[in-house]
C-alpha cells in the first residue's frame, strides 16, 4: 500500500471537487460480451461464475485508480484488490463471502469453493469484518435476471470508497452471450475512463481461455 501525494496529483482538483458532494459516487450499467468465457468454461468442467469472477478480479487489478481509497483521510492505492461477494443459500438468504485474489485460477477457486460451502452451511450475513475492509471490491450476482439499470443502498458515506460491480442473467442476441455489469465507484478516485479500461479488459479476458 502507497500514499498518494495529493497536492502533486494530477487528479487534486477533481478528488477536491466531487468529495464534497453528498453522494460522490457514480457509476454505469452495460453488458460484456461472455460467449467464449461461457464456452470454455462449459467445455473444461469449471464454474462459469467462477471464470468470470476471476477474470474481473484480474481486471480490477490492472486498473491503478480501482485501487485508491481513502483511509484515514488519505488517499491510499493497494498493491492487490481481493474479491468480496454475495453468496445465495437454498432458504432464499444470502451472506457474504471474501476470496483473497490470485492470478491462479485453481488457487482463486479453491478459495471460492470453499468460502460457497462455508457460507451456505451458516445463516445470516456473516460479516467477519468484511464490511470494513477497503482493499476489496464488493461483487453481487443477481443470477435470475438480466438488467439495464441497478440502484444500490447507501448511506450517502462520502468517504465510501470501495467500487461495487454487479452481474446478471446474460440474455442471448443474435447468437451471442451477453452479461449485464454494474459498476459504481467513487468519483474523486475514478472517472469514466478508469471504468472503460476495467471494462475493455475485462471483455479481453472474457474473449480468451
């Protein structure tokens, strides 16, 4: 973890102006294109979400601005952004679940599979200091359906600084897999472009095995 040097950041001016607004965050809904991904998980035995996941993390990860925060009313950029994600259960509940991110798809999933198992054979949210942790991004799934628009709760936190990325249903258009993303984060670290370079990549990953 690195501190940023605000008055020599080339963003000061934008960090100053959208941090005091009530709600600095901002965000879009799109969709990727997961055919290959879908395929080639099919083909090899693996979970789709699990691929996909992993591909966004790696692609969280290539993206600097997706790793700044604030804490302590610095401004910090983590060396490694890990997964933090939403589980479902069989009684309709869901709780919480964090996976430590590695470039290794077979570490990554083991990690996940085991965080799944451990989730579904509790109840509640199972926080486990999760909820305060900043070198994560918070990962939701809404599996049943896809989506052009989300709205997420808030507690309008101008220091909130942690991106959200929501998936959905991928709907089929003219014989192509298309996943729904969202993804928000805080305005006075991270512009469109930083959303559009997470995106290009991750849609890079998706198209590759």
């Amino acid at each position: 973890m690195k501190k940023i040097d605000l008055e020599s950041w080339k963003r000061k001016e934008h960090f100053e102006f959208f941090s005091k607004m009530a709600s600095p965050i901002f965000g879009i809904v799109t969709e990727v294109n997961c055919d290959e991904c879908y395929i080639n998980a099919k083909k090899n035995g693996i979970s789709f979400f699990a691929s996909y996941l992993h591909k966004s993390m790696i692609a969280v990860n290539a993206v600097n601005e997706l790793k700044y925060r604030i804490i302590e009313n610095e401004i910090v950029e983590f060396d490694k952004i890990h997964a933090g994600l939403t589980i479902g259960r069989d009684d309709e509940t869901f709780g919480f679940g964090f996976v430590n991110f590695s470039q290794d798809f077979e570490t990554f999933n083991a990690e996940l599979e085991n965080e799944i198992l451990a989730v579904k054979s509790c109840s509640g949210l199972r926080l486990n200091g999760d909820d305060i942790k900043k070198d994560l991004i918070r990962h939701s799934t809404i599996p049943w359906n896809s989506f052009s628009g989300l709205l997420h709760p808030t507690n309008f936190e101008q220091k909130e600084t942690v991106p959200k990325i929501t998936f959905g249903k991928f709907t089929i258009r003219e014989g192509k897999r298309m996943l729904p993303i969202s993804i928000e984060a805080h305005h006075g670290l991270v512009d469109g472009f930083h959303l559009a370079k997470y995106l290009n990549e991750f849609q890079n990953l998706l198209n590759k095995e």
